[in-house]
C-alpha cells in the first residue's frame, strides 16, 4: 500500500512539474505574441502620424497658394481699377 501511495505521489509530483512547464511555455509565448502586437501596433500609429502630417503639409501648402492667388486677384482688381 505504501509503495503505491508512493508511485501516486511521484505522478502526482511528475504532472504537477510538467504542468507548470507547460504553463510557463504559453505565459512566455503569450508575452512574445503581445510584445509583436505592440511593435504592430505601434508601427501602424507611426505610420499614421505621418499620413496625417503629410495630408497636413498639402492643406497648409494649397491655403498658402491660394492666399498667394487671392492676393495677385486684388492687386490686379485695384490695378484694373485704378486703370478705369
């Protein structure tokens, strides 16, 4: 009876060890899984900062040009004006 309370024990103890093996295997699969995930996600909001500021630069330059136009138009309307 003895040795076989024994042997129960030792595989008892065997998965019990082997569980927490394997328990640590996924908690270290899962950390590598989140970190890609973060450097993902992380690359797309980079990547989307720079849409954005580039969409940013072509507003900032077309209200540029078209303050530039607008200015040319009223000298020309004062220029054709004073011609009248």
């Amino acid at each position: 009876m003895d040795e076989h309370r024994l042997k129960l024990q030792k595989e008892v103890e065997t998965h019990a060890n082997n569980s927490s093996i394997e328990l640590e295997k996924l908690a270290k699969k899962q950390v590598a899984i989140i970190e890609k995930e973060a450097k993902v996600a992380a690359a797309d909001e980079k990547k989307f900062q720079q849409q954005i500021l580039a969409s940013r630069r072509k507003i900032d330059n077309f209200l540029e040009s078209q303050k530039k136009q607008y200015k040319i138009c009223k000298e020309k309307i004062k220029e054709d004006k004073s011609k009248s």
